[in-house]
C-alpha cells in the first residue's frame, strides 16, 4: 500500500494537480451518484409495475378440478339397480363402485389470475416513492455530528457504499417480495444515504478555501442536476433494452466504483493526505476560516458538543430550512418532467435515441442550472475578493435573485417560458443559500446541512398532497413565494457565535 501512495504522489506531483480539487471533483461524483441511486427507482416504478402486470396474465394460477358432491339424483338408476331408502337421517351420500365412479360429473378447472392492479395501487407506488424520504430525513443529522467528529470521509464513503449495495440487490427484491419488501428497501437506501450531504459539506469546510468558496463548492453541490440527467439517461437505455433492471445495476456497479477510487486518494483532512504538497496544505490553512479547528480534539482543547439550543433559535438558520424545502420541492417537479417523458416513451414503443429531441429539451434546465452556479459562484467570489460586498450581502443578493426568479416560474405557471426563470433560481441557489452551512459555522457545517436539509426533504416525502393543495389551492403558490422573501431577508453569511466550540468545564480560560 505504501509503493501504492508514492506511485500516486509522483503522478500527481509530475501533473501538479491540486488536492483540494481532487477532493472537489470526488465529492462532485458522490454528490451525482447519491441522485442517481436516490431517482432510478422514480424512473423506473411504471415499468416495474407493467412487466408485474404482464407476469400476473402469463402465469395464472391453476386449481386441481375436485369432484362434485354426488347424491341419488345425480346417479342414473336401472331397474336392477336402485338405491336404497334412506336408513339413518344425514345420509344423502352413497357409496360409489367404480361404474358408477365413471359416470360422476366433475367441475371444470378453476383458473385465476392474481391481480396485480391489487397490489401495485396507484397508494402503494405513491408509498414507495415516498418511503425513500422517511428514511433519508432520519440520518442528516447524525451523519453530520459523525462527519464532525470522526471526519467525513469514511462516512460518505460508507452512505454511498451501502446505498450502491441496496440498489444492486433492488431488482431481486422487487421480483421476488413484491411492494412491501421494496418499501423497506428504499427505506434502508434512503437512511443510508442521508449523511451524504452533511459529510460534504464537513468536507468541503476543511479543504476548500474561503476565496474559491463560491465556484467549487457550488460547482459540487449542484451536482445533482448532473445526476438527474444522467439517470434519466441510463433509464432511456434500460428503456431501448426493454430490461428496467439494468438502470439499478450500472447505478450501483458506478457507485462502487466510485467508493474504491475515493478511499484511495481522498483525506478528510489536508493534513491526513499523502499526497498533498507543503505549500498547497499551507495555503488551504491560512484561506480558510480563522475560526476553523483543524486539529483533532484532545483534552486540553474545547469539547466538540454541538450548541443545540443557540442552533435552533438562530433566525438564519429556519429561513435556511425554508429555502431547502422550496427549492427540493421545484427540483422534484422537474425531476417528475423526465419521469413523464420516459412514461410516453414507453406508451408509445419508443427509445430515447428516436425521441432524441424531446429529451435534450426537458434535460436541457438541468445542465444549464448547473452550469448557472458555476457562473453565479465565480461571480460571488468575485465580488468578495474585490471588498464590492461583503459575504452576507453576497448571499443576500443571490437570494433575491432566487426569489425574483422562482416568483416568476410560479407566475408562468411551469409553461416553456418559465425554464429560463427555473435555470436562474437554481443556479443563484447553489452560489448563494446552499453554502451557507459554510459560511454560518466552519465547525459545524455537516450539523447545519444536516438540519437545512434533512428538514428541507420534507417535501419530497408530501409530494402528492402538496400538488394536490397547490392545484386547488391558488394561495399555496403565494406561500411559497412567501418563503422565499423570509430567506432573503434572513439569511446571513457572517459567521455565527455558536461556531466557536464550548471549552470543558474544568479548562480554564487562557488569555
């Protein structure tokens, strides 16, 4: 293993590629594969529930023919042979000789069929959706004290290792357990894929500087729009092979794949790298932030206990909260677009590839909202690099932009016209509200990301009855522009007071 790491440093010495780029671009891929395994089923529930259906005609059940109950009446008499009355009440049988056996009628096979429409209920594919989220929400939190603690990287690698492993195992469960095994299924997925945000966000707190902040961290966390589209991609060429199976293996064989390529090069820390030089390690910690610990916790150091109560009454925080759900919930109705097209490809007995046109135009948002925070991140980092905003008015700005935009795809009611507003709002989203775990508390971004995100899941789990209100309701589309004004007007970029760590209480304080 050691001739390994030199082998690799000398690569990387004689390409003089960065580390913390290296970190950046794993964490990009974990950021996509966490979309991929977390919507491949969505995309690919209607077909699993079609070949279920197809299975139920093909192969009825088959019930042996069993002979009918035979009394006097049913037995031809002759005149030698004639029944005899009745000698005990109750006895209505009589004893057949195999003659007569012959001649007994019989009832026809009996064949049914299982009725899969029973079974995978429009409910039931609603709760295997759903059943996702109930465990994703569960583990952010956790995930992020983890991350803190013992650092993020084996804990991301482990969410999307186990997670890759339960995709790998879903199209068996499915064939073989039917919807209320695939329940718990997606559950275990989902909880075990809940620290992968909170971890790369603890992460990107150690390796990034202050003053790439924008473009790298952005450019990372809005990879899900990449693993939106490359999902769809993968379920358009399990479409053409008429096999939804393959989706889940190429997802999950990528995903390992990914894990062994992590472990090996990535640290959680610039100082636990091999491969780093000196002088990029000294330049990461003189640009990140002044109050970030970087060292390991001893005795003599302050105790790593999350300040829970100054937390949860911090203002930015819920108008953080109030962000994430707004932006998950316009992220799912986009998603829901490619799910749609892949559903009419299907009807009609086509392919992606024949259908090229229709799915460049719904996947088109996703990479330019992508691309959008790229653009949007270097312009913050421009602006504070230059003093013309300081970082809260940076992140306020971008926040308005959000609100501006997202308040007019609301007004264009989702038609063609509102895509350029949606493009906008994401990209403004990722360079501005979703880093600011970041910027609120170095120490503790893995906690607040599990917090802003874990609650801002919460749409995804009430998908169904939120667009159901929004269709009969015109005034949830009011509140939900509502939501976005309280971020805007409440987010902060400046470093809050419970970032600093809480020293034992039988430390003294040093001067």
């Amino acid at each position: 293993m050691l001739g390994f790491q030199q082998k690799l440093r000398k690569f990387f010495d004689y390409l003089q590629v960065k580390q913390r780029l290296v970190l950046c671009y794993f964490s990009l891929l974990a950021i996509i594969n966490a979309y991929t395994i977390r919507y491949c089923l969505d995309f690919s529930l209607n077909r699993i529930v079609r070949e279920s259906k197809a299975k139920s005609i093909k192969t009825p059940l088959i019930v042996k023919p069993t002979p009918r109950r035979v009394n006097r009446n049913t037995v031809p008499t002759t005149a030698r042979q004639r029944p005899k009355p009745r000698q005990r009440a109750g006895r209505d049988q009589l004893k057949l000789n195999p003659q007569q056996l012959k001649q007994t009628q019989f009832h026809a096979p009996v064949i049914t069929t299982s009725n899969c429409s029973d079974v995978w209920t429009k409910e039931v594919q609603i709760l295997v959706s759903a059943s996702f989220y109930a465990g994703y929400m569960l583990t952010h939190i956790p995930g992020g004290r983890l991350a803190e603690r013992y650092g993020g990287k084996w804990i991301l690698g482990a969410s999307i290792l186990l997670s890759a492993i339960l995709t790998l195992l879903t199209p068996t469960i499915v064939r073989h357990g039917g919807p209320g095994a695939l329940m718990a299924l997606r559950l275990l997925i989902g909880f075990c894929e809940g620290p992968t945000f909170p971890a790369v966000s603890a992460l990107l707190a150690q390796w990034v500087p202050e003053s790439e902040r924008g473009l790298l961290c952005s450019c990372v966390l809005s990879g899900g729009e990449i693993g939106v589209i490359f999902v769809h991609l993968v379920n358009g060429l399990a479409l053409g092979e008429e096999d939804w199976a393959m989706a889940f293996y190429v997802v999950g064989s990528g995903a390992m794949l990914w894990f062994v390529g992590f472990v090996l090069v990535c640290y959680s820390k610039p100082d636990a790298s091999p491969f780093i030089q000196s002088s990029e390690r000294e330049y990461i910690k003189s640009q990140v932030s002044d109050t970030l610990i970087t060292e390991p916790e001893t005795e003599a150091t302050d105790t790593n206990e999350a300040p829970w109560s100054n937390m949860l009454l911090n203002a930015p925080i819920w108008a953080l909260i109030a962000a994430n759900m707004q932006h998950d919930w316009n992220q799912q109705e986009m998603a829901q677009e490619l799910q749609q097209l892949l559903h009419q490809l299907q009807s009609k007995g086509s392919t992606l590839w024949t259908e090229l046109e229709s799915s460049l135009r719904v996947t088109a948002p996703h990479l330019w909202s992508w691309l959008a925070s790229l653009t949007s991140g270097q312009l913050s980092d421009y602006l504070i690099a230059n003093g013309i905003l300081n970082r809260t008015q940076t992140r306020s700005l971008m926040s308005w932009l959000v609100f501006v935009s997202s308040s007019m795809y609301l007004v264009y009611d989702k038609q063609q016209s509102a895509r350029m507003w949606s493009v906008l709002a994401f990209g403004a989203y990722y360079a501005g509200i979703k880093l600011l775990p970041l910027d609120m508390s170095p120490n503790f971004a893995g906690t607040l990301m599990g917090i802003s995100n874990g609650l801002g899941s919460l749409p995804g789990l009430l998908l169904p009855l939120l667009q159901q209100l929004e269709s009969e309701y015109e005034i949830v589309g009011s509140i939900r522009a509502a939501f976005w004004l309280i971020c805007a007007g409440y987010i902060s970029g400046d470093v809050q007071s419970y970032n600093q760590r809480q020293r034992r209480s039988n430390q003294p304080i040093v001067h």
